[in-house]
C-alpha cells in the first residue's frame, strides 16, 4: 500500500498467487497478500550465478536483522555486561542460533506455503484463538515499539540535547520517513536499512578497539554455565536479552517480506527462493550476533572492568564512555549508533504492524495511520515514565519490554514449527525433520525459561 492509499480499505486486492492449488490442510484459499503493493514487486534471476540468484534475495534478512539490534537490546546486553562481565555471551549466541532456525522456517512458510505466519494462523485456529494470537502479537509489537521510542528519544538527547520528553513525541514523525522511502520502492527500503546497519557497525568496531577487551575472557563467555538458570538476577537479564534477539514480531515480519520477491509458481522454483532466503537470513543474522556480541563486550570491557556493575540505562553507557575510553569520539560513536538503530526498527517494526493486522483480521490500514496508531500506544508509557521517573525509569522500562516480548514468543514460536512440520499444509515444502527437532527444541527451551521465570516472579524472587 503506498502513500496514496486510503487509510482504510474493504476492496479486494490482487493476489499473483491465487490462482495457485492450495495445500488441503488450511481451512480455506490464500486470500489477498499482505504488504500487497510490495508482493513479488522484486524480480529475482532466473538464470545466471548462484551470486547473481543470491543477490537479488539479500534484503530481507537485514530487516529481519535490524529487530535482533534495537534499543531494547542495548539496554539488556548492557546491563548483562556490566553485571556479569562477559558470561551472558552465550546467551547472545544460543539465542541468535535459535533465532537462524526459526527465521529459516519463516522463509519456508512464506515460500512454501504463500502465507506469512499471522495468514497460516488465521487459516488454521478457529477465530477465538486467532484474535488471542493477534493480540499477542500487538502486545510484542508495541513493547518493540516502546524500545525505540526510548532508545530514538535517548539518541536525539544525547547527540543534539532534546529533552527526552520533547524527543518521544518527536519519535511520532519517523512515519513520514518510512512514507518517502515506500514511494520510491522496497529496495530503496532495503538499502537505507543496510546503510544504518553498516553504520552501526562501523561505530562499534572503533569503540571496541578503543576498550581493548580481553579477548581469552570473550572467547569463554561464549561456553555455557549453570549460573545462569541458577541465579535469579542472571536469569532475568539472560531472558532480556533472548526476548531482545529472538523477537515475535520477526517471525511475523520474515514470513511476509520474502514475499515481496517474484520467484514464480513451479516447485524447484519455490526450492531455490527457500534456500537463497533462508541463506539471506543467516547471514544477516551473523552481523546482528556481531553487534549485539559488541554492545555485551564494551560494556564488561568498560563498566564491569573498572567495578560499575549497574549500568543499564543508555545516558548512563553514554556518560562514562568517554572518561574511562580517554576519548570524546567513544560517547559519540555511542549516540549515532544507537539513533540509527531506533530509526531502523521504526521501519520493520511498521511493516511487521502492517503484517499482523493485514494477516490475521484482514484490516487495511494506510502505513502512516498503522504507524501513528502504534507510536501512539507506545508514547503513552514513554511519556508517563520519563516525566515521573527520569532517566532512570527509561531504562527499566527497557529492559521490562525485552522480558514481555520474551514472554510472547510461544505464541509465535509454537504455531511456527507446527504450521512447517505439517505436510498437509505444507506439501514438499515440508521441513526436514532435523529442523523441526531443532525448533522445538527451541520452543521448549523458549516455554521452560520463561515459565521460571513467572514461578520465581510470583515466588518474590
């Protein structure tokens, strides 16, 4: 839907795919696609180099990205490094492995099935659950949302002095951003979002080598340990962080962007858009892992190093930088990262809006009302916070948001893994066993943590 759109539509909508036989195990025919005036916009290489078939897939993966790298994010590995040092890095990693798995049937589901996650759920559960489903899913939608207006509010203060307070509301405008990227196509999208992303690293890398961390203690951060089942504190932050990399609204999002390509109808076809997908995501997914990792090892390198153990708000990370780096460049390396990463989940966040509401009760809303809706529901909080709380509240509200959002991941993650170990529904697009044991192991490892975590919740734990 572009910028001419109306803001609501009941017309039908072209659908390239109708046509195509659907798999008998949904309870009725593919309807209109969501984002439809980006579906199949992108052709792909039909003949050629498997570089020249690869390169036209890489996008997507990257948007996914980007929600493995919010704001929300920063404040949980943050607080996780100056905490503990370097031991929640295998927090990081297990959680970005999950994350390949799950985005990887995302790409199978969207594929191979011609529906984005909240579609297949809408075809599949009798309406009561799928409306339950979708309210979870607004639910992990504007506690992402919540992130960034913090995290993009925090940056402007610390780069250019706005009051938080002016700057939340100042988050409300990012939606004529997305609009001007929309009408000159989804690459465009694409390409402003990997710009940011190399920025982001960019910024990273120097601060990284200004720390100078130790990199024996890295490398055994990543090992597993006992003590982060064991203690409470440990526990919390460890879901924060796998709620800040393996986010429900990215399966949502993932499902429905690699729609977007033309790959056509017949079934190696189809094969080769799953594999070129799937291959997009993981590589994306390794930078995101790369950042995040970075975001964990400048603050044990920095803050847990010289004794500062409670660091978790952003102004915080920001104001210390600079006196224990020896460089002014340190902080503001810091604020420009950490703008581009509100202005990149700005993006995804919309479009994994458009595709929830669009998939699971077929309403079609014009970007900028989805937009303004969702800002709406989560300046409110924002506000509220910043002005009785300070600066310090922000920060809890931050982290809070990566627990909700972990805690809303079964009710993506499940349908997920059934939707795509299901061959009625799937047909040969049907996973492979393997990685079907692999996302239910997921799953149950997903249910369990966060189970602990409300029976220590309600324990005063």
């Amino acid at each position: 839907m572009d910028a001419k759109s109306p803001a609501i539509t009941a017309e039908p909508l072209v659908n390239a795919s109708n046509d195509a036989v659907d798999q008998p195990g949904w309870r009725s025919r593919r309807g209109d696609p969501s984002l439809a005036g980006m579906f199949g916009s992108i052709q792909t290489v039909k003949n050629g180099s498997f570089w020249r078939k690869l390169l036209a897939f890489l996008g997507p993966g990257y948007l996914v990205a980007v929600g493995y790298m919010d704001p929300g994010n920063w404040a949980t590995s943050l607080a996780g490094g100056s905490k503990f040092g370097y031991a929640l890095l295998t927090v990081a990693l297990v959680s970005n492995l999950m994350a390949i798995v799950l985005q990887s049937l995302c790409a199978r589901l969207g594929v191979g099935a011609g529906r984005d996650l909240a579609q297949a759920c809408r075809d599949s559960y009798p309406r009561v659950v799928s409306w339950a489903l979708w309210l979870s899913a607004e639910i992990a939608i504007t506690a992402t949302d919540l992130a960034e207006v913090i995290g993009t509010a925090i940056g402007l203060n610390l780069l250019f002095g706005i009051p938080l307070e002016i700057g939340v509301i100042i988050t409300a405008l990012d939606v004529f951003l997305i609009l001007a990227l929309q009408a000159f196509g989804f690459r465009w999208i694409e390409a402003f979002v990997v710009a940011l992303l190399g920025v982001i690293a960019a910024c990273f890398a120097i601060q990284i080598a200004m720390a100078d961390p130790d990199w024996g203690a890295v490398i055994r951060g990543f090992a597993p340990t006992t003590e982060i089942v064991a203690n409470k504190e440990m526990l919390f932050l460890a879901l924060g962080i796998l709620g800040a990399t393996v986010m429900p609204h990215n399966l949502y999002l993932h499902s429905g962007l690699v729609q977007t390509r033309g790959y056509g109808e017949s079934l190696p076809e189809k094969k080769e858009a799953i594999k070129l997908a799937t291959i997009d995501s993981t590589i994306a997914l390794c930078l995101a892992l790369t950042i995040n990792a970075s975001i964990l090892i400048l603050a044990a390198a920095t803050f847990n190093k010289t004794g500062k153990t409670d660091v978790a708000e952003l102004d915080q990370a920001h104001a210390f930088l600079a006196p224990l780096l020896g460089s002014s460049l340190a902080p503001t390396l810091f604020a420009i990262a950490l703008l581009c990463c509100g202005l990149n989940s700005t993006i995804t966040a919309t479009l994994a809006g458009q595709i929830v509401m669009e998939g699971f009760i077929n309403l079609r809303l014009a970007p900028w009302l989805r937009r303004m809706i969702t800002r709406m529901i989560a300046i409110v909080p924002a506000v509220v916070v910043t002005i009785w709380y300070g600066e310090k509240g922000t920060g809890q509200l931050l982290i809070l948001s990566q627990v909700v959002l972990s805690l809303q991941l079964p009710f993506a993650v499940v349908p997920l893994v059934l939707f795509t170990a299901s061959r009625s529904k799937m047909g040969p697009f049907v996973a492979p066993r393997w990685i079907t044991a692999l996302a239910a192991i997921t799953a149950v490892v997903i249910i369990v943590l966060n189970a602990k975590l409300v029976v220590d919740f309600f324990a005063g734990g």
